[in-house]
C-alpha cells in the first residue's frame, strides 16, 4: 500500500519534479502551492506524510505544521527550505518536524528520509512495544553493549572466549547478560554456547556507531 504524501511547494518547477520523483518512488502524492490549501487537504483527509517548504506567502511551513500536528498526530512532517539556519531548523524541530532538509537534496535520499520518518511515527504494537524496551534496556548496560562490540569484530565466539576479550570473570553475571541479548532479539547463541550477532543486532550495533 502507498504512503500517502500532502505536499506544500510554491515553486511550480520544483514540486512537479518532486510529484514525478516521489510517484514512481510509490509515494500517493497530493501537491499544493501554498500551506493554506495543505491545511484545507488535511481537513478533509489523513496523511502518512507531510512536505512543507518553509517559506510560501501566506502561512509559512512551519505554522502550518503546529495546525497539522494537532489534527494527525501521527503524520510524519519534513520541512525544507533554501534559506537554512541553525535558527529555523531548531524552531522546526520543537514545533513538531521530525526532520528538516536543506535545498537542493537528493530525491533518492528524500525518498528514503520520508519513509524513515513514516516508520519512526507509526503507532507501535503491543509487541512491538515490549521488543523496543527489550532492545533499549539491552542496550542500558556497557557489558552488553561490550558483548555486540566484540562480536561484531569477531563475528561468532564461543563463551569462554567472550568473556575473556570482554573481561568479565563472573560467569554466572556474564551468562544474565548473554541471557538477556538472546531474549531482546539482538545476540543468537547455537550448539556450543557459540554467540552472534543477529541481522537485528548487526543492524543496532550499526545505528550505534554513527
């Protein structure tokens, strides 16, 4: 199913190129010239995402976004603008952008910040709810955080060895740690008591380095 994309561009060329890009990127896009016809389109439908220039006459992006949060709670809102400063990209992101780009970007990279941004404000499961604090809570404590570094340089390592490269002499307090990346989804351990990354906790343990 497409996301659907509210749009709020003034400038004619560049929000028909962005209609054309975003479309055959999967987006459903509803484009505008101005942030007073964004909020008439919101008024009448839901949007997963929201595309606002910051400067347009009358209402600016940013004033338009306050209205909008408060009508979709959950829509995902990235500002733009030619003009950036560190001034205007802060006041965005207080009153709700959940990301800000300088003109021009790249519309492959647009494309991909806007479905981050889509996944990041979707409402969460239960479940999915449980596995986030699973993950956070694993990733609390400098042992654990010690375990995914290792095993990301060694790729699998048996248990003895884990605790010697990380330093715990403790095996009992050292297999609670183990125990407890294994139940949030992040370390697997096969026959052996060999440990590794799983493709979750390669891909957390990535997110952790930038």
């Amino acid at each position: 199913m497409n996301l659907s994309l509210l749009l709020a561009e003034d400038d004619d060329d560049l929000r028909e190129v962005l209609v054309e890009a975003l479309t055959l990127e999967g987006f459903d896009v509803s484009a505008c010239e101005s942030a007073e016809r964004a909020l008439e389109l919101a008024n009448e439908q839901q949007f997963d995402l929201a595309l606002f220039d910051v400067v347009m006459s009358g209402l600016t992006g940013i004033e338009a976004m306050t209205t909008i949060r408060r009508q979709q709670p959950h829509i995902g809102i990235i500002i733009t603008t030619a003009f950036a400063t560190v001034d205007v990209a802060v006041d965005a992101m207080k009153k709700g952008a959940d990301e800000f780009l300088t003109k021009p970007f790249n519309l492959a990279a647009l494309s991909v910040t806007l479905k981050r941004v889509h996944t990041q404000r979707s409402p969460k499961s239960p479940i999915e709810e449980r596995t986030n604090d699973q993950v956070f809570s694993a990733l609390a404590n400098p042992i654990r955080r010690a375990v995914m570094q290792q095993l990301s340089l060694h790729q699998q390592l048996k248990f003895m060895d884990l605790c010697r490269l990380v330093g715990i002499e403790d095996h009992t307090k050292f297999n609670f740690h183990l125990r407890h990346l294994v139940n949030s989804g992040l370390v697997k351990k096969s026959e052996g008591r060999v440990y590794a990354l799983t493709p979750k906790g390669r891909e957390i343990h990535s997110s952790m380095l930038r």
